[in-house]
C-alpha cells in the first residue's frame, strides 16, 4: 500500500470518527462562513443578494467568532461569498484561522488571487481551493461572469496555485450557456490533473426573484448529462472487481425518518456575513446572532430550531412513491416554494423522469395529474 493511500484512509477514519463523535454530542464539527456578499464578478446565474443596509462582520469579530467556533469543537471551516477575496482583510482572517487549526477550504472565483496572495496560501497550507469553472472558451466564460478578461485571470490564478502545489478543485454549474462546453470543462481540469465537479441546480435568489432559473437547464437535459457520465464512469470501470460493490452502495434506500437528513442543526452550521447562524447556507432559520448570543448560545438556538421542527400537511416525501428517485430537500423546498416542507415540481418531474428510466410504475400514475396540475411551472418540454 503507498504512503498517500495509507494516509488518505487514516484521515477518513479520523473524518468518520470526529464526526460520529460531534453527532453524538451534538458539537458544531463543520462550519461554513459567508464573510461577505459582495463580489467582482456579475455572473447571470448567482443567487446572493447583498444587503446595503447592514453592515458586515469586521476583522476583530470574524476572529472571535473563529475563536469561539475552536473553543466549540469546529475543526472545519468553509469559507465562501460572495466572493471572499474582495474582503481586503483575508488573509489576516486565514492567518487566525490557521491559528486556531482549522481544516480551511475556500470556495472562490480566484480572479482576485496574485503571487503574493498565492504565496501566502501556500505558506497558510490551504486544505483545498474550490474554483468556479464557468466555461471552456473564454468568451462563454466571461459573458456568464460579466466581466471581460475573467477567464484569463482564471487561468492565471489555477497556474499560480499549481506552481504552489496547492490543492485545487474545479466546480461548476452547468446551465444553458456552458452545456454544451462540459466535456471541454471536464477536459479542461483533466489536463491540469486537477478535481472536477458539477452541479446543475441553479436555484432563485436569495430575495425570492427567479432570474437564475431563467438560464437553468431542463430536467431532460440534466438525465441526459448524468446518462452519459454513468456510461463513461462504467466504461472506464469495467474491469474493476469494486465495481460491482459501488454500484450496490449508490443504490442505497434513501431514510425519510427524520424531516432534515443532512447534519445542519447537529454537526453542520452557516454563519452569514452580517453576523447571524443558520441551518444551511440555503436556509435562512433560526438567524441566531453570534455577536449577541455567543457562538454556543446560536448554535443551541440551531439545534432546537431543527430538533423542534414539525412538517406541515404540505410535506408529503416521506410517504411519496417517488421519493427514492428525488433529490429534494427542504432547503430545495424553500428556495423553489417559499416554505420548507413543499415539494417543487422542478424536483418532482426530475423524479418522474428517473422513475420512467428505471421502469418504476410509480412514474406513471403521478404524471397526468401532476402535469396538469402544474402545467404553468413544468418545463418537462423544455428544449
């Protein structure tokens, strides 16, 4: 076995272990911070809203935040925007979390990162960049961000970042204006010997207007991308003897026991940037304010808010024919719908689809009434 194999399972057992261990006790393990909502780029599928209004954390309480969040339990630590390097006190917020020995990942456009800040990521021993890809060719690129001469700085910054063998991820959203640049994208990464990663639910805003929706793909389009993905993955994994063993474990039933089946509200958190907690970076409950209440004093506030929650006759997943096919969430519900416990007919129609695809008869008795109950909000016909 190599050292990087023997490493990589030691920290998956020690991932598995801190995490049953926060579960248990019920310690806030993994955090994301939005420290900010501003941003350089003005790319058409964006979801945050800034709040003129309100002020942003400063430097000293985004520090005594990360300095509770350690005395806590938190041992990861996402930092994201907005785009977070618009923030001219960054670094001094990396160094502090480097302090406080946080795992530190940064979610970022990366058109904002020179050598000098580059060296200093490689000196803070950044756990893992993730880079928005928008598109192969640098016009597509820079007409989804707004903003001419995007790509080339993109590429500029993943060479920095190479050369400082600083672990990079490449992720995307893939909608109307790059589908047809996503093997290029997936290339693109592949050349670089870089990570990559895609992600096809554009959702409204944060302020409820729907203009990302406008340039999300059609739920046919997404299975077709996803049919031929599995086909490569399975091409390429033929002659593997796991192979088999993966497929099992990806077929997995889905648990509908409890309403919240991810860790928000019991190992996993958000802070936004005016200085308030919540569930999900999606979900805007319970606002607890950290700068008020303490760190511990929100996320008691979080953990009742999820363990107090009860769904509403709206919410109809655990008992739905096709919920093993779906990918709803009540974070999904809320964006799409207003309310955490409906269902969104852009998800449904997804589930009628992979139903269909894998001969369930349970596509077909939701199909005709539910078209033709939301036939003003399906775009099952969508080109």
């Amino acid at each position: 076995m190599s050292v990087h194999i023997a490493r990589f399972r030691d920290y998956r057992r020690l991932r598995f272990k801190l995490t049953r261990n926060a579960v248990r006790n019920k310690l806030p393990l993994r955090g994301m911070f939005e420290l900010t909502y501003e941003c350089n780029h003005r790319c058409i599928h964006c979801y945050t809203v800034p709040a003129p209004d309100k002020k942003e954390l400063t430097t000293a309480q985004v520090k005594s935040v990360l300095d509770q969040l350690k005395d806590a339990g938190c041992f990861y630590i996402g930092f994201t925007g907005g785009e977070i390097f618009t923030r001219p006190d960054m670094l001094d917020i990396l160094y502090h979390a480097k302090k406080c020995a946080f795992q530190t990942i940064l979610k970022t456009n990366g058109t904002l990162i020179n050598k000098d800040m580059a060296d200093h990521l490689a000196k803070l021993a950044i756990n893992n960049v993730d880079l928005s890809l928008l598109g192969a060719k640098e016009e597509t690129f820079d007409s989804i961000t707004q903003v001419k001469g995007s790509f080339k700085r993109f590429v500029k910054t993943i060479d920095l970042l190479k050369e400082r063998r600083i672990p990079l991820q490449l992720k995307t959203c893939v909608m109307k204006s790059n589908i047809d640049e996503f093997m290029d994208m997936k290339r693109f990464a592949k050349e670089r010997g870089l990570r990559f990663s895609y992600d096809p639910a554009l959702t409204p805003k944060s302020d409820g207007s729907r203009g990302p929706i406008d340039h999300r793909l059609s739920n046919e389009k997404i299975l077709d991308l996803r049919k031929t993905l599995i086909a490569r993955w399975k091409e390429k994994h033929k002659n593997d003897k796991n192979f088999k063993k993966q497929m099992n474990k990806s077929k997995a039933k889905k648990d509908f026991s409890t309403f919240f089946r991810c860790g928000v509200g019991r190992y996993t958190f958000t802070i936004g940037p005016y200085g308030h907690m919540k569930t999900c970076i999606d979900i805007p409950h319970p606002m607890a304010d950290v700068l008020k209440k303490g760190v511990m004093g929100a996320w008691e506030e979080t953990k009742k808010f999820i363990e107090n929650f009860k769904p509403s006759e709206e919410y109809r997943c655990a008992v739905c024919d096709l919920n093993q096919y779906c990918s709803w969430c009540p974070a999904r519900g809320f964006l799409e719908k207003g309310d955490l416990n409906r269902c969104s007919p852009f998800h449904k129609e997804m589930a009628i689809l992979r139903a269909q695809e894998a001969g369930d008869g349970a596509a077909e008795k939701y199909i005709k009434e539910y078209i033709e109950k939301n036939k003003e909000e399906m775009i099952l016909t969508e080109s």
